[in-house]
C-alpha cells in the first residue's frame, strides 16, 4: 500500500501532477524538487527499472508482442490508480508529446479511482519551454542523429486541453518555480479546470 505522510499534504484533492517538455528542459530537476516540497509519488518510465520485482512481475504477465514503451505506461497507470486510491499524490513526469495522451490518462484515472476520491480529483499539466537548439545540445547523446532528434521533436503538440495549466518559462530558476507551484498547491489557488498560469 502506497501512504502519503507530509502534514503539508493533507489537502482537500488528491492531485495529479503532468510535467511535460521537449527533452532537456529539466522534467527530471523539477519533479524531483517537487517531490521534495511536496511529498508526491514520482512516475517516470525512465525510472522503471527491468530488475524491480513488481515489474518484472507486471512483465511476465504482460502480452507477449506488447511494445517495452505500452507495458511502461500500463504499469504506471496501475501505479497511479494505487497511489490516488490510497490518498497519495502523483506527479507523472515524460514527454507528453501527444497531448491527448494527458486526457486520455486523466480519464483513466479518474475511472479507475474510487467513487470516494473521484470528486477530490485535481489534474495540473506543468509544461517546460525549451528550444529546440537547447533542447538538442542536452540530449544528443540520447539520439542516433539530428534528424531522429527533429523527428522526435516534431510530434510534440502545443498544449490545448481544457484543464489546469502551469506554462514555465525557458531559463527559470527551477528551484523557485518548484516553491511557487508548492505554494500554488499548498494555498488551493487551483481548485478546478481551466486555471492558466505562466512562470
């Protein structure tokens, strides 16, 4: 069973934290500096790790021609129903190229929660700005060309969903956007959808 602890975090929502960015533009230091501040249960598919037991199980139970990448997500959202059915917070850190993935895992989660938690619910989209020069010069090593770097890139869709969204500007110091979006959370500035703000 996944607990949430922090006396910070006994808040009327159980939130849902998407951080979503170009590769570079510092997901990774910003959730885990949330993680931090905030004590919310970080997802990454990049964190999972093939020798963890419970995936390893979650894996030889997955379908056999099933995509490395679909069984990740599969986990994570199984991950993330556990933690919001248990009271916990999540931040979900990747990409997020497709932004109707974000919707997409909103509604699942939100199908998958308990009748008790649906109506604590809170989903917040954190997008990092980053060129895409920048964002290259990061993370070539990542990358078996340029050409599959702007392929890459090139699928990243503006974001234009009808939910709560935290725009962070490129070049932020991400020690304090981190406090004030603790802050943001901490105080209930955001209680429902269509909060927008820009850092």
């Amino acid at each position: 069973m996944v607990t949430q602890t922090n006396d910070l975090n006994k808040l009327d929502n159980v939130i849902v934290l998407f951080i979503r960015g170009l590769p570079g533009s510092g997901k990774s230091t910003l959730a885990s500096l949330l993680q931090r501040r905030l004590n919310f249960k970080v997802l990454d598919p990049d964190q999972i790790l093939i020798s963890d037991d419970s995936f390893k199980l979650f894996l030889a139970q997955s379908p056999l021609n099933s995509r490395l990448k679909n069984i990740k997500y599969r986990y994570l959202l199984n991950t993330a129903t556990d933690c919001i059915n248990n009271n916990v917070s999540i931040i979900w850190n990747q990409p997020w190229r497709k932004v109707e993935n974000i919707q997409l895992t909103s509604n699942n989660i939100h199908l998958n929660a308990d009748d008790s938690i649906k109506s604590k619910l809170l989903f917040i989209t954190i997008e990092l700005t980053i060129d895409n020069v920048t964002s290259w010069n990061r993370s070539k090593a990542k990358y078996k060309s340029e050409h599959s770097f702007l392929e890459y890139v090139s699928k990243y869709k503006p974001f234009d969903l009808d939910m709560n969204y935290i725009k962070i500007s490129e070049n932020c110091d991400l020690n304090e956007v981190s406090t004030k979006i603790s802050e943001i959370i901490t105080n209930k500035t955001i209680t429902r959808k269509k909060y927008h703000f820009t850092l």
